[in-house]
C-alpha cells in the first residue's frame, strides 16, 4: 500500500470493484457532490492503489475543495507511479506553488516541460513565479514558451506586464495589442493597454483605451483615475475633475487618487478643496 494515509475512514467500501467506484467518483465529481467523489476514489484506491489517474483525480477533487497539502500528496502520488504525464506534474507544480514551495514547483514545472506534449501552463506558471521573484528574463521566456503553444489573451498580457514593470513600453504595449487581438473584448488588454500608452504621454489614445476598457468591465474602476490622469494632461479639466470624482465613489482612500484630485483643482482654481485633497493624499484626514 502506498501513502495512504487517511485515504479511507474505516467505513464500508460501496462497492468492491475498483474500476466500478472510479466511475461512480467521476460521475460525483462531474456533478459537483466533491465530498462523495472523493470517497470513492478513495474507495478506489483502497481496492487498487498503482493507478496514477486515480491519484490525479483524487488530487483535483481535493484542490477544487480548498485542500492544498492533501492535493499535493495525492499529485505527488500520481506522479510516483507515472512520472511522465505532463498534467500530473504541471498539477503537482501548482499545488507546490500554493503551498508557498516555490523552488520545488518550479523544478516540478521544469520536469514537466522536459516531458513535453501540452507544457502551456507548465510555462506559464513558472513565467508567474519567475516575474513575482523579479527574474525578468526568466519570466520572458516562460510567458514566450507559453504563448508558442497558446497564443491567449492572458499569456499576452502577463508577458506585456513583465515588460511594462521593467520598463520596456514598446514591447509591453505590443503585448497587450496582442493580446486585444487575440480577444477583442478582453477589458484588461485594453486596461493594460491605456496604462502603457499613458506612460509613453499617448494621452488621447490611452483615454480612450481606459473607456473602452470600464464599458468591457465595470469593475475596472481605476479605469476613472487613469482616464482622469490622461484628461488632465490634455488639459481638459473640467472632464478630468468629472472623471476623478467618478473614481473616488469607488476608491475613497486612495492617496494617488486624492493627489490627482487635487492638481485637477488647483488647475480649475479650486485652491480650498484642493488642499483638503493634499492633505488627504498625505494621510491628514480631513
């Protein structure tokens, strides 16, 4: 018997053929009952514990339940008996990451990847880890080796963001231009999109990026201070100060926002109220 600890309370097994209580665990899974999946596969596994496509989906029952730790081990058990399967590993991996064992589910991503087939997420997943550790390069790669696979909005955009937070606009903007493409309706990539053109002083095209992006999904609601930013470089004031009180319903303590609100007034003359806005960006209150 393998790492099976837990694997069965000690109560009857419903029915004593393996294969029997791996179906009926699918169909509980498939129909949302997580909990009596996972004890038929449990079950299962009681009756036949060599199977790797067992542990997998006792794994992605126990992860889609919010239990992490459990999941890895049956990943990791999956993987014990089949080491070559791509989304075992790539699940493993992601559990790891959860977990906050970073270095071992990159390693675990990189196994995945030397198996190969299907290795998107794989790379993807280590692109994020890379990018959140500051690995510029690394996370270049990854998103790049990603996106050769699954050319998605989402790979585009998480490859511009590494190039945005380095400070390379024109690439950055390249990719999330690519990933509008690829998804016309994705409000981020426009969102993204602004924000680049905004930093390259492109104020009129990135207004109206952060419009296009707020209609697409109004819980983009910085999508107000941004549009707000750009309208005041253009010196449209009065819009600008219009749009920066549309942003404070949403965002009433952001520092950023009041300071903004602020030299929008002092623009307009409005030298009382925007004091009171200094202040609030200074964390004075009112």
């Amino acid at each position: 018997m393998r790492n099976l600890d837990g694997i069965n309370d000690g109560g009857p097994i419903a029915d004593r053929d393996a294969e029997c209580c791996f179906s009926r665990g699918r169909a509980l899974e498939s129909a949302g009952e997580l909990e009596e999946a996972e004890r038929a596969y449990r079950d299962a596994l009681i009756l036949d514990d060599t199977r790797a496509d067992w542990y997998y989906r006792l794994g992605c029952v126990l992860r889609k339940s919010g239990r992490v730790p459990d999941a890895a081990v049956a990943f990791a058990e999956a993987v014990a008996c089949d080491g070559q399967q791509t989304r075992y590993l790539t699940n493993l991996g992601a559990a790891l990451d959860d977990l906050g064992r970073r270095d071992e589910a990159v390693a675990t991503y990189t196994r995945a990847v030397n198996v190969g087939g299907d290795t998107a997420d794989a790379h993807h997943n280590m692109g994020a880890i890379h990018a959140e550790e500051g690995r510029t390069r690394e996370a270049i790669r990854s998103f790049e080796a990603a996106l050769d696979q699954r050319p998605d909005a989402d790979g585009h955009i998480n490859l511009g963001l590494v190039y945005y937070h380095a400070g390379d606009l024109e690439p950055a903007l390249e990719s999330f231009e690519a990933a509008s493409a690829a998804s016309p309706d994705s409000a981020r990539s426009h969102y993204f999109a602004g924000l680049a053109l905004l930093k390259k002083g492109v104020n009129n095209e990135a207004y109206a990026r952060f419009q296009k992006a707020f209609r697409l999904d109004d819980r983009l609601v910085r999508s107000h201070l941004h549009a707000g930013v750009c309208l005041h470089k253009m010196e449209r004031y009065e819009d600008a100060l219009a749009s920066l009180y549309r942003a404070l319903d949403h965002l009433p303590d952001d520092g950023r926002l009041h300071y903004q609100l602020a030299l929008t007034l002092d623009a307009l003359m409005m030298h009382q109220e925007a004091r009171r806005h200094y202040r609030l960006a200074r964390g004075e209150g009112n």
